[in-house]
C-alpha cells in the first residue's frame, strides 16, 4: 500500500470543480452502521446515490439484510443507465429509470416516499437540497457530508430544532473514500491499496442522521470553571456571553450563554445543554471579541439538572 501527504490546493480545486464521485469504503459503513440496527427492522432502506454494482452501501445492506430483518432494499442511481432497483430478500428486480436518476427528479422522489430510511453518500455540492427533500418528506436518513454542512443555515436549522444530529464517526473517524482514475488524489492523507482502489482521506467528514444513538446522550465531563480563570473567557463585544476556544474548555460553574467551536455537536447531549442560535450577535453580525471574529461559533447554554 502507498500512502503519501499531499496539497491541501488541489482539495479545493475539486471543489471548485464539484467533483463529486466519493465512494464510501465498506469498513466506514459497517463502523457507523452498528449503532443502528434496532432502527432497521421492518423498514425500508433506500440507497438515492448508489448503483448496487459498485455501492459498498448496497453491498452492506443486501448482505445483512435478514440479520437487520429489513423488508425492502432500494436503489436509485445517476447516469445513462440509470435503474430503480429492489430487493426484497429473495428477488432482486432492476426497472429502467425514465430519467437520468437523479435523486432530484420526480420519479425518484416518488420512490423516496415509499421508503423509510435513506442511507448514502450525497454529493456534496448538493447536500442542501439533498436533506431538504429527505426533510420536506418527512423520512429519516443516516448520511456522509463535509462537518462544514454544520454552517449551511437549512442543515443547523435542522439541529437547533432536534430534527438532526451527528452520528458517530467524525472526522478520522472516517478513514477516506475511494475516488475514479481521473481524480487527483488530494487531502490529508491519500494511498493506494493493494486491490487497486485509489483513497482520498481528507479528514474532515462526519455522518449527519435522523436515527437516534447512544452517543449524543452521553454528556460532556465538564473539568474546568470559569470563576478565577475570567481571563480564559472574554465577554462577545455584541452579545451578553463568553468565548470558548475548545469544547473540553467549557467551564462546568458558568450557566449562561457560551460560544462554542462547531465540532462541539459531535460531543452535543441535548439533555445537557441547549442550542440558543449560530454565528450572530444581537445585530445580527457575527460574533466578536475586541473587535475581531473568531471562526464560526455556536451559542450554547447549560440546562438545569
């Protein structure tokens, strides 16, 4: 296996370019997927952004699909060959999509109506439409997106009203995805493995999700105080609160409003702490201290026992 550290400029040249053929490995989906089997019993899992001949999501629910006691696998996917496929653990049946497949389209939407769950990798450079139509819907989902979708209004709306969450795996905790021949490898981390596949790791990716777990009611052990360390805790120069630089910084004898880096919401219990707003002070401009503004923050407030 060849692994080597590369430029963080050709990241965002594929950005730019909204490449977004990203296929999420096999060991990313079974790590995340544990911590949700009591969800997927009886229910019918649908796949919008995957064809089942290279999708390790297909691949993972077809394989486990009579130990997950599922009751339909769907499948959509983009391209000239696009297919509606089903499986309903015995019969897998492929229909030829009027359109291209695009999970857009009015044909695919009505199939999203027919399911329960969507699980998938989105592309990103879509990813606010995508989990607005899953939401406008009414269905739940389990998927991949870039942790900066934290910051698009329509997505923290979700999570400020307790309609979405993070799952588990979180930035290395997802170990990269497998990209096509003619895709720079780009990002923290690239390698090559053994079977050929080509892995962009850039490390900054989490699972967004509907599906309740374990994890987001475990609350933060809060270690440091506030009173004799004021110093560590500047007061916002537009709203009646204090900065914290990092999560594990959260003072535990401090109960008013506390702006928070994003990456807290992989620590985030909603018994233990409410979400007041993003970003914004009282004008409504961003948040600063001494004039300056620190990179997005979360406006945060401790819940009474």
């Amino acid at each position: 296996m060849k692994k080597r550290v590369v430029d963080h400029a050709l990241l965002d040249n594929a950005k730019a370019n909204k490449k977004d053929e990203f296929y999420t490995q096999l060991v990313d989906i079974e790590k995340e997927m544990v911590y949700y089997t009591k969800h997927f019993k009886d229910k019918i899992i649908y796949c919008n952004c995957d064809d089942p001949e290279v999708s390790n999501f297909w691949k993972y629910f077809y394989d486990n699909f009579e130990e997950l006691g599922l009751k339909e696998l769907f499948a959509t996917y983009y391209g000239d060959d696009a297919c509606f496929c089903r499986y309903n653990g015995k019969d897998m049946i492929r229909e030829p999509l009027v359109g291209n497949g695009d999970f857009r389209s009015e044909e695919c939407e009505e199939i999203l109506k027919q399911c329960d769950i969507v699980i998938t990798n989105p592309p990103f450079s879509l990813f606010r439409e995508f989990v607005g139509q899953i939401d406008k819907n009414g269905k739940d989902f389990l998927v991949i997106s870039n942790i900066n979708a934290i910051t698009y209004k329509e997505i923290f709306a979700l999570i400020q009203a307790n309609k979405a969450w993070l799952g588990v795996g979180f930035g290395r905790g997802i170990s990269g995805f497998i990209v096509p021949e003619d895709y720079d490898l780009y990002g923290t981390e690239t390698k090559v493995l053994e079977n050929g596949d080509r892995i962009v790791s850039p490390n900054n990716c989490m699972w967004l999700t509907s599906l309740d777990n374990d994890k987001r009611h475990q609350p933060i052990n809060l270690v440091k105080t506030y009173k004799g360390n004021e110093e560590h805790y500047p007061n916002y120069d537009n709203y009646d609160g204090i900065n914290v630089n990092k999560t594990q910084d959260i003072p535990a004898d401090y109960m008013g409003a506390m702006g928070v880096p994003i990456t807290f919401l992989n620590k985030f219990d909603p018994d233990q702490f409410e979400i007041i707003k993003f970003r914004k002070g009282d004008d409504e401009k961003d948040l600063r201290i001494n004039g300056k503004t620190p990179y997005f923050r979360i406006l945060i407030k401790r819940k009474l026992a």
